[in-house]
C-alpha cells in the first residue's frame, strides 16, 4: 500500500509540475503576445505620426509654392518698375506735366497690381543706420558729416519683398 502511496504521490507531483509548467508557458506566450501588440501599435502610432507630419510638410510647402510662384515674373518686372521712376524723375526736371501725369499713371496701375501680387517696397530713408541683414551697400563715400557715419546717405535702388520674402535688397551708398 505503501507503493501504491508513493506512486500516486509521485504521479500527482509530476501532474502538478507539468501543470505549473504549462501555465508558465501559458503566461510567457500571453506575455509575448501583449509585447508583440504593443510593438505593433507603437509601430502604428509612428506611422500615424510619420504621415501627419508629411502631410502637414507637403501642405506648407503647397502654399509656399503658390505665395511665391510667381517670384520670378515679379523679379523681372522690378528693373520696368525702376524705369517708371527715373522716367518720372526726369520729367520733372524739364516740366512736362501732361506726359508726366500719363507716365505717372500707367507706373501707379503697374505698381497697384503687383502689390494686389504681393509686392511691397521696403522702406529705406536717409540717415537710418545701415544693416547688412537689411541692405544691401553699394559703396561708401566720406561722411558729409560726423553724425552721418555709418549711416545710409543715399538709395540708390529701391528693395523689395514678395509676401515675408526679400527678393531684392535696397541698393544704399553708406557713409564712412
């Protein structure tokens, strides 16, 4: 009877240790399967992220395009915008009035519609204190005066920006 205690004892123990490995494998592939569904959706979010931002990308970069599209055209037209001006400067040198208002008005309508584009004239006077981030210096001559130095004594170019965009610097003569 002994025997017969000893091996149901036995076989019991052996059952209860298969059982606990069993369950052990149980838990580990539920645990590796947790793991893997998270490393899943941490891929997935990435993913989601990855395609956010491309999109956001191609959209800011969609707008940009159409802002400053038409940069080129605008950029050949300023040096026409230049002509107005001197046109206009000497005209009213020799006091042509009837041409000059004719002129005057064709450069108005011409400068209306590419601000309407975008344009806009940076503002340069003399005497401001010259920035090489702002202006672009052409050359530099002696101060007339000592306040002066450092200082823009005369534009000679005009500058422009398309939206937030500088296409052209102002052109300045620096004093030294």
């Amino acid at each position: 009877m002994a025997k017969k205690e000893s091996k149901k004892k036995l076989k019991s123990e052996k059952a209860s240790k298969t059982a606990s490995v069993q369950g052990e494998k149980t838990i580990s592939v539920e645990d590796q399967y947790k793991a893997d569904l998270e490393q899943e959706k941490d891929k997935f979010l990435r993913l989601f992220a990855e395609f956010e931002n491309y999109k956001r990308r191609t959209a800011k970069e969609r707008i940009e395009l159409f802002s400053t599209a038409s940069q080129d055209v605008i950029q050949s037209l300023l040096p026409v915008l230049d002509d107005f001006d001197r046109a206009l400067a000497e005209m009213s040198k020799h006091k042509e009035n009837d041409l000059s208002k004719g002129v005057e008005l064709i450069k108005n309508k011409f400068q209306s519609t590419l601000e309407q584009k975008g344009l806009s004239v940076i503002e340069v006077d003399k005497g401001d204190l010259f920035n090489a981030d702002k202006h672009e210096a052409v050359t530099q001559i002696p101060a007339p005066s000592e306040d002066l130095k450092g200082k823009i004594i005369d534009v000679v170019e005009k500058g422009y920006k398309l939206g937030d965009k500088v296409i052209r610097f102002p052109k300045v003569v620096i004093g030294q």
